[in-house]
C-alpha cells in the first residue's frame, strides 16, 4: 500500500483539527496586510503521471507545465541529486516567477539518515543554488522509521545546512506526533533555526496533520485519496488558511498529489480558482484536457 492511502477513503475523517496553540503565538509575529506569496503546483511534470494534461504535440513538458503553474514540487531531485548544469537547463526553460521546491537526496535522508552528511548536502545546495530566484525552499522528507531517538541527528543537519538556502522539514514516524515533549522539542529547533515545519495531510496518516506552524510560511503536502472527498477537503483547507492569513500568514506553499495520480491538475485548478476568489489573488488557472 502506497504511504499514507487507505482502503476506504469514505470511512475516513478528513475533517481539519483545530491549530496547535503555538500555531497563533507564532504568525502574530507577522503582519496580514503585507503581500501574500502563494505557489501551488504538482509534485512532477512528467507525462506518464499528469495523464491528460498535456495538449497532443507538446515538446518538452517542463516548459509546458511552467505557464501553467507556478510552482512545481521536484521530486525528482529524491532518486539523483542534479548537477549544476542540469539546473540551470531546467531554470531556463521556465518563466521568470516560476519557484523549484526540490526534495534533499535519498541518499541524506534515507540511506545516510542524516549520519556524515555534509559533503552531500553542500553538493546539492551548491547545485540548487544555480536556480537562483527560481528556488523556493528545497524540503528534507524523512522516511517513516526515522525516530525521535535521533533528533540529534536532526539538530546537527540544519545547525550546518547553508543559511543561503530556504529549507523545510517533513518528519513521519509516528512517536514523533505521539510523545508531545519529542514534538515540542523539535518545534523548538526548527523555530531557532528557522526552518519550515511541513504539514501532510494524507487519508491514512491523519497525525501527520499537526497544524503547527514554525513561522510565515505553511508548506502543504495534500495527498487525494482518488474519492470524491478530495475536493471537499480542498475546500477545508481554503477556511483555515483564510484563518491563518488573518493572524499573520505570509506565504503559502501548496503541493498536490494523488495517490494515484489521475487529476492532480484538475484538483490543482480547482484550489488556484478558489484561492483567486478568496484573497482576491490573479493566479493562473491551470487548462486540463
């Protein structure tokens, strides 16, 4: 079973909970009448997954993809870290305003668990960087055995991540959202290092969706469960983060996928469509075949 689906989607609450009493403490720092930064895109670009999006004849998808999103989620970055060259190929066939979010190496956050990783995280920080305004902020997903015994481990990575370089984290193992003090603790360190907390929410894993925020910035990982709940949730999460921008949210950064991937796009759309009509945003409405 893929992470985080469900035999039975219908069974499941996906109801949003309430927010995390530091969730306020946090964007009250902040001021709700400066610009609001908002990017949504699909987690890839290629054909084989956006089955129907691109018109018959395209040439190069990427191109294609980036006028009609602004934003992509690049995991293709997981499986190979990119060379320098590679990245600026990709910067130059998007337009100006697009945002990469690659995700860190496999390599550091699964076989290495974040042990000795140093020389491979300034390889790919030195490679990212070619993106230049194009970065939005490159995220670490941890894999789901990763426990809170080694948030040492964690403490090390970001105190030497390059401060130059936007970072998010996304945790998954459950003792993480289990043991209150471990979560605290680690909410602590990424408040200190200023380091976005990311939010998953997924139809299996509702834990995942801890609704603390770690400063300005929500960075959300929506995965549909291929059910008709998949735009109702959308709709969910269209209230709250109208209840974050009023406290103080500056930007947000929304990543959509599916379990399997059928009509990401088209749950894209209808998000970008209603994100324009509830904060008065121009954001261009993905087409879909």
């Amino acid at each position: 079973m893929k992470f985080g689906s469900t035999p039975d989607p219908a069974l499941i609450d996906f109801s949003l909970p309430k927010d995390h009493t530091d969730t306020a403490k946090v964007l009250r720092q902040f001021n709700d009448t400066d610009p609001f930064e908002v990017y949504v895109g699909c987690a890839k670009w290629n054909r084989q997954d956006l089955k129907g999006f691109y018109p018959r004849g395209t040439k190069d998808e990427l191109t294609y993809y980036s006028r009609q999103f602004n934003a992509i989620e690049l995991n293709a970055t997981f499986y190979k870290s990119p060379g320098k060259a590679q990245v600026i190929k990709w910067a130059e066939k998007t337009p100006g305003g697009f945002k990469f979010f690659p995700k860190i190496p496999n390599t550091i956050s699964h076989l290495k668990r974040l042990d000795n990783v140093k020389p491979a995280v300034e390889e790919f920080c030195d490679a990212v960087i070619g993106f230049e305004k194009k970065l939005g902020m490159v995220f670490l997903q941890m894999h789901e055995n990763f426990h809170p015994k080694f948030m040492d481990r964690v403490g090390e990575f970001v105190g030497d991540f390059p401060k130059e370089v936007p970072l998010a984290i996304e945790v998954r193992h459950e003792d993480w959202f289990g043991d209150q003090s471990s979560f605290d603790r680690y909410h602590a360190l990424l408040l200190e290092q200023n380091v976005t907390n990311i939010i998953v929410d997924a139809a299996g894993r509702r834990d995942l969706l801890h609704m603390r925020l770690s400063g300005d910035t929500a960075f959300i990982r929506y995965v549909g469960a291929n059910h008709p709940s998949d735009y109702t949730r959308l709709d969910d999460w269209i209230e709250k983060i109208k209840a974050w921008r009023s406290l103080g949210l500056r930007k947000l950064y929304f990543f959509v996928h599916q379990n399997l991937e059928k009509e990401s796009p088209k749950l894209s759309a209808y998000f970008i469509d209603k994100l324009n009509r509830t904060f008065d945003l121009s954001l261009k409405v993905p087409a879909f075949l």
